[in-house]
C-alpha cells in the first residue's frame, strides 16, 4: 500500500463538544485520499473516546489510539511515531481548518522541498474570526507566497511558534531527532517549533489562512484561556527558560534574538503579570526569581520599546519589589481607560510611564453604538478610544468605503454621530466606513465595527448592517419586491432538513449565503400553483451548513423579495450540536451551535444518565458484563441519529430475537441492519478494534448483544428512544 502524503496528528482530551467537527473538516478535506488521521485519545473520560472510536471504524483514513491521560506531548510524540505521511500535520482536537488548506500547504512543500511550511492563522469564535496578535506581529506583511527561506530572513515569524498552522517535512523531524518535550508541562509547542526554526534555511510560507484557533466559549477552557492558574504561569515559565536554552546554541543573529525576546517580554510574561495579583503570595518569590532568570539575557534596548506598564512590571521583577507587583497588576485595566500614576506607585518608577507614547502605539476602536434613520440619511452614533488615551482633546472624521475601495467623505454630527446619505448606498450597494481619530500628537484610522446585525426597511429596497471578519460593520442594499415567502414547517431527516412553505409569486431556487465569507449555496425550490399562491418544498443538506468554520447563515431565494420568514422558531439536536431555525433581518438565520445547558437541556441529560446509571447497575450481570453494557450503551447514546434511532427501535425490536447470535453471518447481518445506531460494531471483527474501557474479545460482545436483544438494556433504550428529545 503507498503510503500516505500526509500524517495528521490530533491529541484528544475531553472535547466533546467540538471534536466531531473538528473531524469532519479533516474528513472534508479536498486531500483526503493521500491523508491518515492519528487520533491519541489521552484518556479522555468523556464522550471522545467514543466519538474518535466511531470515526476509526467508519473511515479508513482514521485510526485511533485510547491510551491513559499523560499529557499533549507525549500523545504528539505517540503519534509521530507511528506517522507514516511525508510531511506532518499536528491539528489540534477543537480547531478547524479550510477543505483546501492541507493540500495548498502540501503543493506549497513538495515546490520547494521545503522542511516547514507555515501560513498565517485567526482566532475562531463560535460565529466570528479575529486576526491574532501573531498575525499582526508575524504575518500582516506578507502578501504573496513565500518559497524558501530561513529565520533570519523573516524573524518576525519567530511570533508565531504553534506547530498547528504548519507542515513538517517528517525526514526532517527524524534526522534531527525532534520531539515534544515530556511531562505535563504546558505550552509545549514552543520549544519544538523555535529548536524547528534553528535547524533549517527552507521554511516556505504562504500568504493565505488556513487555520482556525478556537476561542472556546464554554466552561471548558482551552490552555490559552487559563492564564489565571498558576501552573500555567509556571509552564510558561519553564518552557521560556528550555527556549531560552535553544537561543544560545543557536546561530541567530543578534537581530533575530531581540524579536523573541520582544516577544517574551511583550505578550508571553505580559499576558499573566497583568494578573500577578491574583496568584497565591506563596509563589511570588518562586515566580519573580524565574522570570529574573529569562529577562537577564534581554538587551536594554528590547526593555525600551515597552509600554509604561510592562516598563515598571519588570523594573519591579528586577528589584524582586514583591508589594510593588501586587499593587501595580492591579491597576492594569484601570490605566488602559483612566491613564494615571497610581497613588501607591513608588516615585522611582515614575520616570518609566509616558501614556502619549504608549498610546501611538495603541490601535483605534471604533464601534457603532445606535443606528436611526430617514428618507434621506442614516444616523450611526459610535464611540472610540485608544488605550492610555483617555478623555485627551481630539476630533474625528469618517468616510465611506466601497468595495472599489474609493473614498466618500462623510459629515458629523457633533463629533461622534456619522450622517450617511442614502444616495450613496444606493449607488454603491456596499460598503464599510473607516472613522479617523486626530489629535495634536498623532493621528489614527480603523474600521467601524459592528457589535449587532440589523436591517432598516424601505419601500424598494433594505438596507442590511451587517458583521464581517474582526466584527467589522458593513453596509449593503438588497433591493425587494412584493414577495413573502412562510415557512410552515421543517422536518430532519437523514441528515437533510425539509422545507414546506407557501410563496405568493412562484419561487424556483433559494440559496443559503454564509454570513461571514458570503458563500453561497443554491437549491431547487419544487412548487405547485394553489389558488392564488404557491406550495413550495425544498432541502438543505447539514453537512453543507457543516462545511465552514463559522457555521451561521440566512435562507433568501434568488428573485427580489420582500421576506422569508417562519412560523414558528425550529430547534434541532444532533450528536453535540444544536441548529436553531429563526427570524432575523428579513430572511431565515441558521446557527449551529454547541448543546448549551440551559434548563431544559439539561433535563434531557440528566434523563440519560439516570436511565445509563440503572442499565450499568443491574445485578443480574457481572462486573464484566455491566462494564461492556455501560459501553455499549454509551456508543448507542453517541451514534444514534436522533428521529432514525427512535424510529429503528420502533420498527426492529421484535425482529432481534429472531437471529441466531452464535451463527457469524446471522450475527454480522443484525450489526449490519442495527445501522446507524450502533454500526461500529459492523466493523469490529474485520477490524479487530475494541469500543469498550478495556479490550473485549468477539464473543464477549456476542454475548452482550444476546442479553440486551431479550434484557434490559433493549428495554430502556426502547424507553429512551421513545421521548421527543430530540425535536422542538
């Protein structure tokens, strides 16, 4: 068999409500024939073991291995051992990636033989993308692709050191014995990707982004999103110190240093300083000691181009002034809005702080705050500040932007209400409004942004504002006719939401427009004249609404229309997710979202634990038999289709008796038939994988099947499968 171009490595840990799409968009990838897929399963005790060991045994390019929870690195290094692919793609078990993102990277590699290949990557919120500070400090000046080159050529690359957004040429991972190092010490992707960068003079980097970093927004918090614990202060601090290390036996230039160490200083030990108050007194010591150990090899003129807070932080590190840190981390978001010298500040320092200076430095934000509106303007109220800024005396401009990127002036009314004329709109369709802040020291610009969408209805035409990428606003104009399209009722089956509805003129397609990148998808509409308006019907596949990374979008037809709206709001569970059908702006939103707990779902999950509690408790069976049974049960609950698996039930259990489970082909036609409830077990002898806690032979799973066929567990899952849990 060839073996594969490439080798995804993903380290699972308790993701469950991100993890399957997460690896549909590996299994969506445009170079899925030349790809495996290594999931290590770090014991996770939720439901990923079952979801990884689902994709495993459904899909031939993915293998799983369960193994007990040791940490990110070592599951990494499992995985490099066992990778077989050309290049290497680390991928972590809650991110996304574009469908032609592996493969661009890969042609990328095999035209310059490259060792690394890197792109620039954005943070990913459930329904928005930012850029990252790595992308403005490492990439934002880089517009077209990049061949090959080394560090030292482009050191504010030395900004980015995530493993994720890069491919690994695995001949070169090899020769230079190259690995994660070991132990349950976070942030472990430094040092690997510095010791990479120190090895090689071919990294080539392409213009576009690819990755998408997850913010996760549940109680579930990623590493990047702890920075209040103090093992994470103290990781940070170890894998500073290895970094440190790589430095020195390196041969960078003095250039190339002073980057990362600008680094460290600016936003590594910055990101927790801000927070030094917080920690526990009994680690102050330990904490100002080990930072001493890494800001001592920093030149002074790195030190220089911080801002006053980060200046009199490490001056207080220096010292070891214990009081001063706690006092002054304090003060951090205070000085941002209010800048001032704190009246428990030390006058020593004082010769450090220069607000003016900080805040040229310091980006404009600009937001939309309200929005009115007549016949001739629009009226956007909007505030802006600038960090360390404060109330200093200033006056704004703003213009219009259109996508020829041409330049309108706006007026103001007072100095923080735009006036944009309607005709303006009208003539450009669209848009986005730049705001220009412009004192006597400097002067700024930005994008307005957007913190909600809204639309604004005329008589011919509507006007939409709108969110785009870094919540930015914008401006566009639909025009409308006397159209109404309602939606009566949708229905979920296989996989494909069903349209039923009824039009006033005759509809023949709809398309879904994803609400970030504009991205369209078109469906035939079927339609029946009724009197005087129309029966429409039409389907929506949901692996469509999956096949993005910000997964919202609006319903509108392709003729002029004035709305389409529903009856009623649509609510729908599958596996982790959630996808909610309602009104908004004239059109239909379509948002998947990840089953959040509110009251009634969690009803529904408590329902389910107590039905599992009573199956994995029955006395009838052996602690042997209740363990696989719990699995069993477990793997049912995570594959089950929701309206397929109630139905099946239904339409099957008396049929279950009828096999004889001790003849092998009578026992693979039930696990065939079973699916898609419980179909990994389809595969389990030809693959000879388990799906339980432990390893359980064929006949052990024969057996638990014969039981459940005329026992209990069938009996409750009838129960289950029964209750409207799954449809609103």
């Amino acid at each position: 068999m060839e073996s594969p171009k490439i080798s995804v490595i993903v380290p699972i840990y308790n993701v469950e409500e991100y993890l399957e799409e997460s690896l549909i968009c590996l299994l969506n990838q445009t170079f899925i024939k030349n790809m495996e897929i290594i999931m290590i399963d770090d014991g996770s005790s939720d439901n990923s073991r079952y979801i990884s060991e689902k994709y495993a045994l459904d899909y031939e390019k993915f293998h799983v291995i369960h193994k007990k929870n040791e940490g990110q690195a070592i599951a990494r290094n499992l995985g490099l051992d066992l990778a077989k692919g050309e290049y290497i793609q680390f991928f972590d078990s809650d991110d996304y990636i574009d469908s032609q993102g592996i493969e661009r990277l890969y042609k990328l590699a095999k035209k310059n033989d490259s060792d690394i290949v890197t792109s620039s990557f954005v943070r990913l919120r459930r329904y928005n993308i930012t850029d990252s500070l790595y992308f403005k400090k490492g990439y934002k000046n880089i517009d077209k692709d990049i061949d090959a080159v080394k560090i030292e050529e482009y050191p504010e690359l030395l900004w980015d050191i995530l493993v994720c957004n890069k491919l690994y040429k695995r001949e070169f991972i090899e020769k230079n014995n190259l690995r994660f190092n070991e132990g349950r010490v976070l942030y472990e992707d430094g040092p690997f990707a510095l010791r990479a960068y120190t090895l090689t003079d071919k990294i080539s980097v392409s213009k576009d982004t690819f990755y998408y970093w997850r913010i996760r927004e549940s109680n579930n918090l990623s590493t990047t999103q702890q920075r209040f614990k103090i093992k994470n202060f103290k990781d940070r601090l170890k894998n500073l110190n290895v970094s440190k290390e790589i430095l020195i036996q390196s041969d960078f230039s003095e250039k190339t240093n002073k980057e990362l160490y600008f680094k460290w200083v600016y936003h590594d030990l910055n990101a927790f300083y801000r927070n030094f108050h917080k920690y526990d007194e009994k680690y102050f010591r330990e904490l100002v000691e080990k930072t001493n150990e890494i800001i001592s090899i920093i030149p002074e003129d790195v030190m220089d181009r911080l801002n006053s807070f980060q200046k009199v932080i490490y001056k207080m590190v220096e010292e070891g002034d214990i009081e001063g840190l706690v006092n002054f981390s304090s003060h951090y978001t205070e000085l941002m809005d209010n800048p001032h010298i704190p009246e428990d500040l030390d006058e020593k320092y004082f010769k450090y702080i220069d607000f003016i200076k900080d805040a040229s430095e310091e980006e404009l934000i600009a937001k939309k705050e309200e929005i009115d509106f007549d016949e001739k303007n629009l009226y956007i109220a909007f505030s802006e500040k600038i960090k360390y800024m404060g109330d200093y005396p200033h006056k704004n401009k703003a213009k219009f932007l259109d996508n020829n990127n041409e330049e309108y002036p706006l007026d103001l009314n007072g100095n923080n209400q735009i006036i944009l004329p309607i005709n303006i709109i009208q003539e450009k369709k669209h848009g986005k409004i730049i705001i220009q802040y412009i004192c006597n020291k400097f002067k700024k610009e930005c994008y307005l942004k957007n913190p909600k969408r809204e639309i604004l209805e005329f008589d011919e035409f509507d006007i939409q504002i709108g969110i785009l990428k870094n919540k930015l606003l914008s401006i566009d104009l639909r025009e409308t006719e006397d159209v109404f399209i309602t939606i009566d009722n949708i229905e979920f089956n296989n996989n494909t939401f069903e349209f039923h509805g009824k039009s006033n003129e005759k509809i023949v397609n709809v398309y879904i427009e994803n609400l970030l990148n504009f991205d369209k998808i078109k469906y035939p509409v079927t339609y029946k004249k009724n009197l005087e308006e129309y029966d429409i019907k039409f389907a929506i596949q949901y692996r469509d609404i999956l096949n993005q990374a910000v997964k919202k979008w609006e319903i509108f037809c392709e003729s002029k229309f004035k709305s389409i709206q529903l009856r009623k709001k649509f609510k729908f569970y599958n596996g982790n997710s959630k996808i909610v059908f309602k009104n908004a702006r004239n059109k239909i939103l379509i948002e998947d979202d990840v089953f959040r707990n509110t009251e009634e779902e969690l009803k529904i999950a408590e329902d389910i634990k107590n039905l599992r509690n009573e199956i994995e408790s029955t006395k009838s069976q052996s602690d042997k038999e209740k363990a696989t049974v719990a699995n069993v049960w477990h793997l049912v609950e995570m594959t089950k289709k929701q309206l397929e698996l109630r139905e099946f039930f239904e339409e099957n259990l008396d049929d279950f008796p009828k096999y004889d489970l001790d003849d092998e082909e009578q026992f693979v036609e039930l696990l065939e038939k079973l699916k898609p409830a419980i179909s990994t077990f389809t595969r389990y002898s030809k693959h000879n994988m388990t799906i339980s806690i432990s390893p359980k032979s064929d006949a052990l799973i024969k057996e638990v099947m014969r039981k459940s066929g005329r026992g209990k567990l069938v009996s409750k899952i009838e129960q289950i499968s029964k209750k409207e849990y799954f449809i609103e």
